[in-house]
C-alpha cells in the first residue's frame, strides 16, 4: 500500500512538474499573472508530492518491507535503523529519488522565497526547473522504479554493500546531490535570462546566493566523499582521481568560476554573457556527472547498478539540456547588452584570470576523465588515465591561480595598481620566504618542492589575512579602531578571507601528507612491534567478535610515544555473511592534526599483515574545505546577499555606533 | 586603452593559458597513459620490460604463493597464455584463485610482471570493466560470473556502440 502511494506521489509530481514546464510560460508570453503565478503554487505541490513518494521509500526501508525490491536488494532486517534510512540512497533507484527531491526542494525554495523576483522572470526559471524535473520523473518512472513489487517476497533482504554501511552514507550522497542540483537553479536562472533576453545587476544578486549554497554542499559533501575513502576503503588515499572523484570536482571547479563572475556581473554589471555561459556549464557538468555515475560507462563501487537502457535515457536527458541550453545561448547571447568597462589590471581583471585558470583547470579533468572513453569508442584502444596525468597537469594550473590569489581582493575595481597590491602583500611575501627557509633547511637540501608548495600556501593564507588587516587598519590605527572597522566589514569580506585562507590550509595538508607520509606494511604477530614515524606499535592480540550483521577479527594495537602509552586503537576486518564480501575497518589515532592509520590484510596462522601510516597534518586537507565552507556561508550571511533579501541593507553597519 | 585593446588583451592572455594547457596536457598524454593487456595481448606485443601497463585475466587456481614479509606470487591468465605477477603489499579484500583481477606495473628482464597496484574489487561478482570485454571477446567467459558480470559486459558493449 505504502509502495503503490509512494509510487503514485511521484506520477503526481511529474504531473505538476509537466503543468509547470508549460502554463507559466504561455503565461509569459501572454503577459496573464494569472497563468505565471501556476509556477509558484505547482511547484510547491510538486515538492510535497516528491517528499511524500520519498518518505513511503524511507518507510518501506525503515519497516523491512521485502516485498518491494528495492528493499529486498538493499536491505537486511538486522541492519541497525540508520543503515536502514541511508540505505534508501545507497542504491541506484533511491538515490535518483532523492536526486529528484532535492530538484523539487530548490524549485520550491524560489517558489516560496522569490516573492521579490519579477514575475515573468520567476515564471521562467520555475519553468525551467520543472523541465528538469519532468525528465528525472520520467527517468525514474520508466527505467527505475523504486516501488517495483516482487510476487514471492522473499523473507529476508540481500543487505547493503557493507563498504556503504556507513555513516558517511548518511552525509556525503546528500550533500553532494545538494551541491549538484543546486547548481539547477543557476541554470534556469540562466536560461530564463536567455529567453527574456534581459539580464542585469539584479539578476547576478540573485543568482549569487542560489550558487553560494549549491557551492557550500558541494565542497563539503566532496570533503566528506573524500575523507570517506580514506577511511573506509582501507588504502589511506584521499583521492584517486577516479572518474567519479572527477565528476564531483568538474563541477566544482566551473562552480568557483561561476562564483566569482556572479561578483563581476553584480558589482559592475560586466562579463554577462560570460557568466550565463557559466551557469550552463556547471550545471551541464553536474548532468555529466550524473550520468557518468549512474549509466554505469564506469564502473566502480558508486555504480550501484549497470543497465544499458538507463545509460541511454539519462544521455538522452543530457543531449535535450546541455544541448538545447547552449544552442538558445548560441541564438540569444548576442542580444545581452555587453556591460562596463574595466582596465586589465583590476578587480575585474583579477577575476577574469581566476576564471580562466579555474575552467582550464577544469577542462583538463574533462580531458583526463572522457578520453579513455573517447578512446575506446573510437579505436577500441583501453588505457587508464590516472594520477600522474592529472598531477602534470592540473597542478601546474593551479600555481599561478593560488599566487594570483591575494592579489585579487587587493586590486581596486575598474583600475587597479599591481604595485600597490603586493607592496601591501608583502608581510605575506615575507612569510612564505620564511616558511619555505625554515623548511627547506629543516629537510636538510631535500626536494625544494615540496616548501616551495607550502610557502606558496602560506602566501596564500598570510595573503588573506593581510587583505583583513588592511581594510581594518591594524597596526596602523589604534586596536579599537581595528576592532570597530573589523565589525563594519561586510561579511561578505570576511567571508572571502576565510574561504581564501581555506585553499591555503588544504594544500598544506595535500603536500604534507604526500611529502612526509611515512608507511610500514609487514605481517606481525601478537607482541610483535613496528616503528613508524618515532611511534611504537605493537600488536596485543587478535579476537574474532560477532555483529548485528557480520562477523570480525579485531586486531588490538597498543601505540606508544618514547616509551610512554598513548592510546590503543582497534582495527578489524569484517565479514558480512548475506552479501559474501567483507570490509576493512581501519582504526585512526588524530594526534593534533596528523593521523596514525591502520588497516589489517590477510591472516595467515596467528599472523596478520597490516599496513600503518603516520599522515602529518593530513587532517588539514579537510580543514581546508571546512574553511571554505565556512567563509561561503559567512558570505551568504552577508545582508546584501542574503537568500530572498536582494535589496541593499537600508543602513552600512559600518555606521552604526560601536556598543 | 580602447575597447578594442582590452579585448584584444583579454583574447591574447585567455590564449596563453589554454597553449598552456594544451602543452602540459599533450605531455602528460605522453608520459603517464596506461595502456590495457591481457597476458595474450602481451605476447603479441612484445611490450618492452619497464614500460607500465595495466595486466588483467583470471588468477590461475593454484598458482599464489605466498613468500616471506608479504611477497606474493601468482599466475594471470586469459586462457591463451599465462604470466606471472610478483607483488609485495597487501591483496585487495576480494582477491581470490579463480577471480579476476587487474594489476598495473611492467614486466622486469626475466619476464616477470612486477606489480605495484592489484585493484580492490568493490562485490564478489565485480569485474572489471576492461577484463570481462576482454574474455569476452576471446571467448573465455564463463557464465557463472554472475549476472551482474554480464551487465557490466553488456554495458561495454554499449559504450562502443554509442
């Protein structure tokens, strides 16, 4: 009953979602309120219908309903509850689901929040917004019903993939779907502005925010992908440049771009035709994602199922959007009035360059990601394109942006002066000088590098850092002063530093930990000792333990610190019976910000082979992210940016008396 | 400066750095491709010893030793010709006699394939992609793979085809 409501919720949805891909426009065209205002009411409807057929998965899930089959092949009646809730996107069907929902959740968002966007402009986007999500409905209706019911129900489930029985399950997938279809209303935004063939100022303060949030997910729910894997999959890697890794960052990447040219177009009313561009693309390159996921032309542990038909819809779905976009952009962009003019040495200019770095950058991704398959398909030639590729090329991209970085908030808009900007970075210059010296000569004449690469992120943070005390005045006017002016920044500004400062922090944690990670891989036995990184770890016992739902041997270590016990830790290998596979669970030790990591192999009569790592400062590879994270939503904060507040603060704070 | 020379600045210096890009990326392409083989397809080529590649076919039944401190041994085969893989580290969670596996390394002198990476196989019907279409076409896939295993052939296929 509840399978056969959930399934009906969702043809209700596609429904709605088909009114509102079609009324509100008529309604444009023939200037009826009326008829534009059916977007606003059809995506609210659309929404509570897609949470309704999501709710009956999670409730089919939940209540161990075995008659259906996704339940049946994804769940097992003793997995603990929140397996049995993350479970419901941890395979193909119902993670499109939730795909859809979240779809739905942001065309409500405009709907209920854009109370202040011009309605034939709001019409326009909701309109938009329901093509997409009129495509994922029938996608999912028609190749991958999640409410299928078995003639036999069988008595007990086959239970998830034990590598997803996880609580990253429960963070990561949403998030990141956040990310991605959030990155959908810069698109409709983008289109709608292509077919009223108006766009201005207003537009961008729009946009910005919508871009801002997609942003925020998406960069934490890559971190939290990333720092998954490292802990699950039991290698110690963080990231592989696996196709699908790529596939969440291209879309970051043209998103950061997308970022920054939004600032552009909203201060000064130029790049437009660029950032419309931008907003195609990164939504273009969240399909592309999708669809490299889901069709399973790769196939790894994120292609839940494979199935020729549904690779086929969801390229299907990706020609009609990313096709059809850039052809109307191809047709209307020469109609948007090009905007102000500014002087290659600005703000504008500073900005112009990120994006140029960050979709080159990009595009090597997509190089390095589609041409195995181009490849294949074209001389039948295999080849495998991995890290060392990506490492010659993206890296060398990346340097000049990160240089170019603190100089960007520095230079002025319209007309900037370069010199200017680094006489006021050159406390920061100084600083990773220092920083690359003291490293340099600490290695003893090792690779220069590897301190080359984190003076320059030293830059990059002390860069940030010198942005905030010269529009405070510190050290120059007295502290209360700096205080006051500190609190009358926009927040937006802060933000900026923080998410600036972020980058910074990240690579220091990337070069640390693959400069100074030491290993030890050897089979030790119980009172058998490994050294690693001045660390004593010896190997107490092995116990074998039962489960909820599987079987494992734990392996106790006990580490210790120039003679003096720190700490046990407890790494196992687990045997999952209904799925017949087993996992390695590997045990971290966080001292400060470096990990110890173990992770167990094969036993071998009252032996076991083990792997440790010592990771210096590898914690800051997601302190990075966090930071951006953070400094994104600092910005988002911002009065001026607020989601549904795009009219200016009445009064600057910075006017304010001080308390 | 004129309308027309920013442009032309903005064009020029957007120009540098996509040659900038296409240079570092034809060099990569240059150095660091892996190229896909069977063991059959190894003896065909003559593949040069030292020159990475991935190696993927069936563990032989039988063949793994395993040695002092983690070394291990084994034969890969695709039903046309064998060879054998020397490996020290530790094997994948799903790595087994009779399974197919994928390894990336190079041959040494005596013919040996030293490997640095065995892939981790993610579910016990899990092949990988390059591996199934390979049997496939050689004639030495066995049904029993699984059901699964012949999806992800199917996909293959599917993706030449389109």
């Amino acid at each position: 009953m509840i399978a056969e409501a959930g399934h009906y919720a969702l043809v209700l949805a596609l429904g709605l979602a088909l009114i509102q891909s079609t009324v509100p426009m008529l309604g444009a065209r023939w200037h009826d309120a009326a008829l534009m205002n059916v977007a606003r009411s059809t995506a609210l409807a659309q929404l509570l219908f897609a949470l309704a057929s999501f709710a009956a998965l999670v409730t089919l899930h939940v209540t161990s309903d075995f008659s259906v089959v996704n339940v049946f092949e994804n769940s097992h009646s003793l997995k603990p509850l929140i397996y049995k809730i993350t479970g419901v996107w941890g395979n193909h069907e119902g993670s499109m689901l939730l795909w859809v929902s979240i779809l739905a959740l942001f065309g409500g968002l405009v709907a209920a929040f854009g109370n202040n966007l011009p309605l034939s402009l709001r019409a326009h986007v909701l309109a938009v917004q329901a093509w997409i999500a009129s495509a994922f409905y029938l996608f999912i209706l028609i190749t991958s019903n999640p409410f299928l019911r078995i003639a036999n129900p069988p008595i007990e489930g086959r239970d998830l993939n034990p590598v997803l029985q996880d609580i990253g399950l429960a963070v990561h997938p949403p998030m990141l779907y956040l990310g991605y279809v959030g990155f959908s209303i810069s698109f409709s935004f983008a289109v709608a502005a292509l077919i009223e063939g108006r766009i201005d100022a207003a537009w961008a303060r729009w946009v910005r925010p919508w871009t801002l949030v997609a942003w925020i997910f998406l960069t934490l729910g890559i971190a939290m992908g990333s720092y998954w894997a490292y802990y699950e999959l039991g290698w110690g890697g963080w990231w592989f440049w696996d196709p699908v890794e790529n596939a969440s960052l291209m879309p970051w990447l043209a998103g950061t771009a997308l970022l920054h040219s939004a600032v552009v177009m909203e201060k000064r009313n130029a790049l437009k035709v660029w950032t419309i561009l931008l907003a195609i693309l990164t939504f273009s390159l969240s399909l592309l994602g999708t669809f490299l996921v889901r069709s399973g032309v790769l196939t790894s542990v994120h292609a839940f199922a494979t199935d020729p038909t549904r690779g086929v819809f969801i390229l299907l779905i990706l020609c009609t959007f990313i096709g059809g976009s850039l052809t109307l952009y191809a047709w209307r962009a020469s109609a948007l009035k090009q905007g102000g003019l500014f002087a290659p040495i600005s703000r504008e200019g500073a900005l112009v360059l990120n994006n140029l770095f960050l979709t080159t950058a990009c595009a090597t991704v997509f190089i390095g990601t589609l041409y195995p398959l181009a490849l294949e398909v074209l001389t039948g030639d295999k080849i495998s394109v991995g890290a060392p590729f990506f490492n010659l090329t993206f890296a060398p991209l990346f340097v000049p942006l990160m240089i170019a970085v603190p100089f960007g908030p520095l230079l002025a808009w319209k007309r900037g002066d370069l010199l200017g900007a680094a006489q006021r970075l050159m406390a920061a210059g100084i600083a990773a000088l220092i920083a690359f010296a003291v490293l340099w000569a600490w290695t003893r004449g090792g690779s220069a590098l590897a301190p080359l690469a984190i003076g320059l992120a030293v830059f990059v943070i002390a860069g940030a850092l010198c942005d905030l005390a010269e529009r405070t005045g510190l050290f120059r006017a007295p502290v209360a002063t700096a205080v006051r002016r500190a609190r009358g920044l926009p927040r937006s500004t802060w933000g900026t530093a923080f998410a600036h400062a972020g980058v910074g922090v990240a690579l220091i944690g990337i070069v640390c930990e693959t400069t100074w990670n030491s290993e030890y891989i050897g089979s030790m036995k119980a009172g058998d000792v490994a050294k690693i990184a001045g660390y004593e770890v010896e190997l107490d016992s092995l116990a074998q333990r039962q489960g909820p739902n599987f079987r494992e041997m734990v392996a106790q270590f006990t580490v210790s610190l120039d003679g003096r016990r720190l700490s046990e830790m407890t790494p196992s290998k687990r045997n999952y019976p209904a799925r017949g596979s087993s996992t390695t669970e590997a045990a971290l030790l966080t001292r400060g910000v470096s990990q110890l990591y173990i992770s167990l192999g094969d036993t071998a009569d009252g032996t076991i082979a083990v792997r440790i790592y010592h990771k210096p400062l590898v914690l800051l590879i997601w302190f990075g992210p966090v930071l951006m994270a953070f400094g994104g939503m600092l910005s988002l904060s911002d009065r001026r940016l607020r989601v549904g507040a795009p009219k200016p603060a009445r009064a600057p704070r910075g006017l304010q008396p001080a308390e | 400066m004129t309308r027309k020379q920013r442009r032309l600045t903005m064009i020029g210096g957007s120009l540098t750095v996509l040659a900038l890009a296409v240079a570092l990326v034809l060099n990569a392409m240059r150095d660091s491709i892996v190229f896909f083989s069977t063991p059959g397809m190894v003896a065909e080529k003559h593949i040069l010893p030292g020159k990475r590649f991935r190696l993927g076919g069936l563990v032989e039944n039988g063949s793994l030793v395993r040695g002092d401190n983690l070394a291990v041994s084994f034969k890969v085969s695709d039903g046309n010709a064998t060879l054998p893989v020397a490996y020290k580290g530790i094997l994948p969670d799903l790595f087994r006699e009779g399974q197919g596996v994928v390894a990336e390394g190079a041959l040494d002198p005596s013919g040996v394939f030293r490997a640095d990476t065995v892939l981790a196989k993610h579910d016990e019907n899990y092949m990988p992609r390059d591996l199934a279409d390979a049997l496939k076409k050689q004639g030495h896939w066995k049904d029993d793979y699984g059901a699964k295993t012949d999806d992800n052939a199917k996909q293959a296929k599917q993706g030449v085809s389109q």
